[in-house]
C-alpha cells in the first residue's frame, strides 16, 4: 500500500459514482465505461488504500466502513475541485455573470429587465441558462441561479427575491368580446390551466379558485392546458381563453396592457417563492456582487402585493390557507 501518493482521480470518480449509485452497472452508465472498467477501477482502489471498500451483494454493492466514511469527504474534495477550477477560470471571464432559471421566470420577468442592466453596466455580460432542472454548481459553469420552491436548500447561501401568487387574468380584447364581472361568468369561457402550479402543492388549480368564490357550476377541468407558465401567458395574451396565472410571470404583460385581471378581489398567495442561491462560502467576484444587487432592487420595486380580503386574510383553497 502506498501512503506518499494519492489514488489516482479517476479511481476516486469511478468510486464515488459506484457508492452514491450503489451499483457498478449504474456508475458505468454515468460514466460512459463497462462495469468491467469499474471493477477494475475499485479494484485498483482498494489495492491502493489496503483495504475492501465494497461488499458484493450480487448485482448489488454495499459500502464497507472504510469507504462509508470516506465518502462524504470525498465528495467535499471534488466539491473544492471544481471551485478550485472555477477560480482558475474567473480571469478569463472577469466581466461575465451566468445565472440559472427557469424558462418562464427567464422569459417573463428576467428577460424584459435585463436591458436596463445591460445600459447600466456595458462592461458586465449577464449569460442566461433557462433550464427545469435545479443547477448543480459543483459540475456546471454557474454562477447564480433562481429557484422556484419552499427555500432550504442545504449546501447553498439563499435569500428571498419574490413571493408568488395567482390570478385569473385575459386579453382585453377577450373581455370587450364577452366581458367578465363575476367568476360565475366564467363559464362562458375557456379556462387555460398551468400545470407548472402542480409542482408546488400549495398553488391553487381552476377547480379550487372557483370553489373559493363560490362558483359550482363551471367545468373546472375543460380547457388546455401548459406545461410552462410562459405558454399559458402566452394563450391569453392570444384571446384563447382566461388563465389562472402566476402574478410575477405575468407582471410584464399586465404593465403593458396586454393582459387585464377581470376581478378585483384578492390574489391567492402560494407556499412557494422565488431564491438567489449561490454555493456557501464562494466569494463573488465584483461583476457578480453587482448584479446580485440589480436583482435585489428589481425584486423590491416588481414584489407582489397581495390584495386583502374584507377580513384581511388570504382565500382558503382545499381546506386550508395558503
């Protein structure tokens, strides 16, 4: 066994796949090698460290206690490794800020303020990545990235950009053609649904919003529905029908009178808000801090305000409050 050398890299990036994935097959997927690479690989491993690092449990593998407690070190290093290459990287990219979002928030609320940056600040270039999935830091070359969620994310310094909240909301050609006064007439139209609401569980659907208001006669399924809340703001602005929307998604459109809210009662505040995460412990570089602080003045001037109620608090959808 050696002790004045490290393993070789590859072996500890063959190991870390085999004990997060708990199978040499899977780790050979992710990597793009035959599980008879990765077995040669561990085997190197353990031949090197002096001891087992797996028990062989037919297809399946199991940590030994030497490799469990090291796996959690391990990854912290490849964790610094990768910051460690970012950093390297940094001077190449001195004046570049890449952020990650959503394709609705970067397409609806990001997108239409970025020019104000970009007058303010020319020699800063804001890179946009617009993508469902969260962004992992420790593999992708990201700087920044807004999450749509509950908050909590562990490993990740997070702050509060907006709160979130939904509404019903039309073209205002729509509204001239059959105008709405009260939900009840609502079942002269067509509902669009926006089933990106479904991943939070506390964001109310068309069958609870018009529960909420007292509505029992209107098919609340009927109607098309979007998988992204852009598309949905994209059909009323259309005239297709009347969404059930996230206000910050449609904020834009209902500045510049391309969307209308038909009711004036309260808007219905939902669980999950809008974060600026970054990895705990990374330093931004001046061109980053800059526009962390463009964020957070844009989110103080665009946060909603949600309308009270006579009773000054927010509906009550499917039995509880949100």
């Amino acid at each position: 066994m050696s002790t004045d050398r490290l393993p070789p890299l590859s072996s500890l990036r063959v190991f870390e796949a085999a004990a997060r994935l708990g199978s040499f097959s899977k780790a050979a997927d992710e990597l793009f090698v035959t599980p008879g690479a990765v077995s040669q690989q561990i085997r190197l491993l353990e031949e090197h460290v002096g001891a087992p690092l797996f028990v062989r449990e037919g297809r399946r593998v199991s940590l030994t206690d030497p490799g469990r407690t090291a796996l959690p070190l391990l990854r912290q290093a490849f964790e610094l490794m990768a910051e460690a290459a970012r950093v390297m990287r940094q001077p190449a990219r001195k004046g570049r800020v890449t952020v990650s979002v959503a394709p609705s928030f970067a397409a609806k609320w990001l997108m239409p303020r970025l020019f104000e940056f970009n007058e303010a600040h020319p020699d800063i270039d804001v890179w946009v990545s617009a993508d469902m999935a969260p962004v992992d830091f420790a593999n992708a070359d990201v700087d920044l990235a807004i999450r749509f969620g509950p908050g909590g994310y562990a490993g990740l310094h997070e702050e509060k950009l907006l709160s979130e909240a939904v509404l019903p909301v039309c073209s205002p050609v729509l509204m001239e053609v059959a105008p709405i006064g009260q939900p009840a007439d609502l079942r002269h139209h067509t509902l669009l649904h926006d089933l990106g609401g479904e991943r939070d569980p506390t964001c109310p659907d068309w069958s609870m919003w018009l529960k909420a208001n007292g509505v029992t006669d209107v098919d609340a399924h009927r109607g098309p529905r979007f998988n992204q809340s852009s598309l949905v703001i994209e059909a009323a602005v259309a005239g297709r029908g009347v969404a059930l929307a996230k206000r910050t998604i449609a904020s834009a459109d209902l500045s510049a009178g391309r969307l209308v809210a038909p009711f004036s009662g309260p808007d219905a505040p939902v669980g999950f808000s809008y974060f600026l995460v970054w990895p705990t412990g990374r330093e931004l570089s001046p061109a980053q801090a800059t526009f962390v602080e463009w964020l957070r003045d844009q989110a103080r001037g665009a946060e909603t305000t949600f309308t009270p109620g006579d009773d000054g608090e927010a509906p009550v959808f499917a039995g509880h409050s949100i």
